[in-house]
C-alpha cells in the first residue's frame, strides 16, 4: 500500500479515524497510568516510548490532506476535563527535570529559547486529545479528526515534538555519562538568558548528576550495568 493510500481518508476512511482514535486513546490511558506514581522507575522510558508513538500519529495526520469539517461551527463539547491534578503529579514525578529550554519556533531567525515544563506539556496534550475525542464518541468522526489535524499542526504537535526532545536528551544524559548544566533556578517565570533574577527560583544546589536522578526516573536500567 503506498504512502497516498494510507493518508487518503477518502481510500478508507472508517480504518483511518478508528486507528487514530485508537492510537490516541491509548496515549491518553498509558500516560495518565504513568501520572499515578506506581512504577516511578519505568516513567521516563515509558514516556518517551508513548510521546514517540503519539507523534507518529500525528505524523499521518498532518501528511494528510486537509480534512474539512461537516458543520461551519465546531459543536460544544461540554466542560473540559480537568488536567490539573495530572499535571501536579508529574510535576511532583519529574522533579528536578521537569524544566527544560526550548526554542518554539526554529524557523524563526534569532528565536530565544523559552522555558518549559515536561509536566505542562503532557496536560496540554490530554487536552487537546480529549477534546476530539469528546467528538468522536459522540459520532462525529469529520469533526474529531478536523480537530486533531488543526490542534496537532498548532499546538499539540509543537508541544510533543518538544517534550520528547527534553526525554530524549534525559535519557541521552545518562546513558553518555554526561552530567546535566547547572539549572541555575530556571523556572517557566523567567528567562533562560539570565534575564529577571528577582523571578527566578532559589539557584539548585550543585549540579543535578545523572546518576542522581537515573534511578528515581526509571532510568538506571537503560545503562546496561
């Protein structure tokens, strides 16, 4: 089956919307598994496997050709879940990597970094996943899979392909040895550039090793000894 096949919604388009909602559900209960705390030691790879599957999905979602919604406008879906709690946990899970520093746009000529939350991250996403998924259970399958396309193009992609790169590199720190850069109370309130001292966080103590934190994030595991 060619690569226009199997992004053409037109060829078979019960089999695309079941594999993404399926695909999507599935990201929903295996992170929010995670949230819960009851095997800290498998989170950080565990979460880079689900981000990585979740992208890949997306992946087939933003090859696709543009997918039109049914109605001129989006139906109420009812009151959002609340995300709060879960990104609380992670939050709590994560510490002290949650923050990471990304660039949100690498297209943009002389972009500053900004700083960012795993945790953050993760909420927002089951956000945006829910909300279409509010859609297709309740039958309007154009509807959720419009959703998905538009929010994976304008945030929840963006937003993936940033955590993941954060997990990536975590894991990258551990399995080289490299220990990770002071982190100098960076915090999602300030600057990364050394901008607004009287925002930032109280400075970490020391630096934060990857061997202090790769077994309490499930990461010791990964380096083979």
């Amino acid at each position: 089956m060619s690569d226009a096949t199997l992004h053409n919604a037109r060829q078979n388009p019960d089999d695309f919307a079941v594999s993404i909602s399926d695909s999507i559900e599935s990201f929903i209960v295996a992170v929010t598994e995670v949230a819960k705390g009851d095997e800290p030691d498998s989170a950080v790879p565990f979460l880079l496997l689900e981000v990585s599957q979740l992208l890949l999905t997306g992946g087939r979602l933003g090859a696709h050709e543009d997918i039109v919604p049914e109605e001129r406008y989006e139906p109420d879906t009812g009151p959002e879940p609340d995300v709060d709690e879960l990104r609380e946990r992670f939050a709590a899970l994560l510490d002290p990597v949650d923050v990471y520093s990304e660039v949100f746009d690498p297209y943009v000529p002389r972009s500053e970094p900004v700083a960012c939350r795993i945790s953050d991250d993760l909420a927002d996403i089951i956000t945006d996943l829910r909300h279409g998924l509010a859609h297709y259970r309740a039958g309007r399958i154009v509807e959720a899979l419009w959703w998905w396309q538009f929010s994976y193009l304008t945030n929840w992609g963006p937003t993936a392909s940033a955590a993941l790169r954060a997990l990536q590199s975590l894991v990258a720190h551990v399995r080289l040895d490299q220990p990770l850069d002071e982190l100098d109370g960076l915090d999602t309130d300030s600057g990364v550039n050394g901008d607004g001292d009287e925002e930032r966080l109280a400075e970490e103590a020391g630096k934060v090793m990857a061997a202090e934190i790769a077994g309490p994030l499930g990461l010791r595991e990964l380096r083979g000894t």
